[in-house]
C-alpha cells in the first residue's frame, strides 16, 4: 500500500506542516523540512500499524506542496 503525505510551509509561523495526509492522526510540523520528513519516518509507521492491525510494510511518498515527490520506504 501507498500513502500519500503532503507537506506545505507556513510562513507566518515558520514551520513546514504536514497538509494533507492518508496516514490518519498523521498531523506534525518542525522549523526544517528535514526535521519535518524523520518526525514522519518516525511516527507514519507505528500509526499506520495501530490505525490497520496486520497491515504489512509500504511506501510513503512525502509531497511538497510545490516541487518534486520525495520517497520514503518503511517496513511495518
């Protein structure tokens, strides 16, 4: 399965923030787009697991709102 994660700036508060996601509970921001992407590496899998039990490993694909895709793989 793939699951689709959009990632857009606030430029008031100065965070990247997830947008939109297909992850449910999956709502995080960090000052870093980096820092943003391993908070959801970290976080993505165990919510994927707790949200769709005996669910295997997948593809994550991180979206800005504006740019190329950037792909993440993790195993459940």
């Amino acid at each position: 399965m793939e699951y689709k994660v959009i990632i857009g700036w606030d430029d008031k508060n100065k965070v990247f923030f997830v947008v939109e996601s297909d992850v449910e509970g999956l709502w995080l921001e960090h000052a870093t787009f980096e820092g943003l992407v391993e908070k959801i590496k970290d976080a993505a899998p165990d919510l994927i697991r707790h949200n769709a039990p005996g669910g295997g490993g997948g593809a994550l694909r991180l979206f800005r709102e504006v740019g190329e895709p950037v792909a993440i793989h993790y195993a459940a």
